[in-house]
C-alpha cells in the first residue's frame, strides 16, 4: 500500500516503479543492488580498456579463432549487461557511483602492493596483465591509472543512467 504525499517518488529519491515490493527492500537485495552496480560498471569500464588499448595493439589482423575468443571475453558479456539493463526492473542512480570507484580504488591499490611485493604473474614476469606494469616511476602510472578508473567509472555509470531514463521513459509511454 502506498502513503499519498504531495513530493514526488524521484523528489524524495525513490524510484517505486522499480521496485515490486513497495518501498522498503530487504538487506539480501540491497546487496544484490551494490554488487551489480558495480558489476554494470566495472564491465564496461574493462571492455573499453581492452578494446580500446590491448585489443587492436595485440590482434592487428582481427581475424579467425583469436576474434572469437575475443569477443566471448568482453564483447559478450558487455552486450548481455547492457541488454539486462535495458529489460530488467533494477533501479539505477548516479550516486552508485561510489560503489564502483570504491572496487576500482581498492584494485589500484593492491596492484601497487603487488609490484611493491615484487609479486609474478603465471608467466614469471613482474606484471598483473600486459599493459598495467608501474615501470620505474610507479607514482604517475598509479595517479593515470586512478584518473583513468575514476573518469571511465563515471562515464560508465553515465551510460548505464541513461539506459535506465531510456526503459523508464518507454515503460511510462507504452502503459498509458
């Protein structure tokens, strides 16, 4: 049942629509909540790193078996989480936000614990993945690797926010 005020759901912050069971959701989908939140963010932040700096640096000829391969690692996943967004009743705010910078914070920093612990990947080599190795002024690597997180993590929460506008606007016209 729902109380009769004069300010609006999106006035108060509350997006009822979206939610099936009234106002109040329980822990277990608060944290559903988060954790796709930052699930939606970090995936497309990765898609667009490896497409956009490892994909075409080490693939020149994007043919065959290695194209294959590629897609079914982020292209994939980076269509059903858009297409989830767009079909799904979860509810997106740009303050979540904060969530995903807090994942992406906290992966910087044990990258930096990794090579200061002069850790190895599966290869032998003193390197996480190919491309994020801190060289010898690992300062400025941290502070652009930071920078570029945090500015794809708010584009990406960006994007997702307005998928979300985009269902709520055509959920609102074709009910009437």
């Amino acid at each position: 049942m729902r109380l009769e005020t004069t300010e609006t759901d999106e006035e108060r912050g509350e997006d009822i629509k979206d939610v099936q069971y009234g106002n109040e959701l329980t822990w277990y989908h608060k944290a559903f909540w988060i954790m796709y939140s930052i699930t939606a963010n970090v995936t497309l932040a990765i898609a667009a790193f490896y497409y956009g700096y490892f994909y075409f640096r080490e693939n020149p000829d994007n043919r065959g078996v290695g194209l294959v391969s590629d897609l079914s690692k982020h292209a994939f996943a980076t269509l059903f989480l858009l297409l989830e967004t767009l079909i799904s009743g979860i509810p997106v705010l740009f303050s979540q936000v904060i969530f995903p910078l807090i994942f992406t914070g906290s992966y910087m920093v044990f990258t930096v614990i990794f090579w200061l612990a002069e850790g190895k990947n599966h290869a032998g080599k003193k390197q996480i993945y190919e491309g994020i190795t801190y060289g010898i002024i690992p300062a400025g690597y941290v502070v652009l690797g930071a920078f570029l997180f945090a500015s794809t993590q708010l584009m990406s929460q960006l994007a997702l926010w307005g998928i979300y506008k985009l269902r709520r606007r055509f959920c609102e016209t074709s009910s009437g």
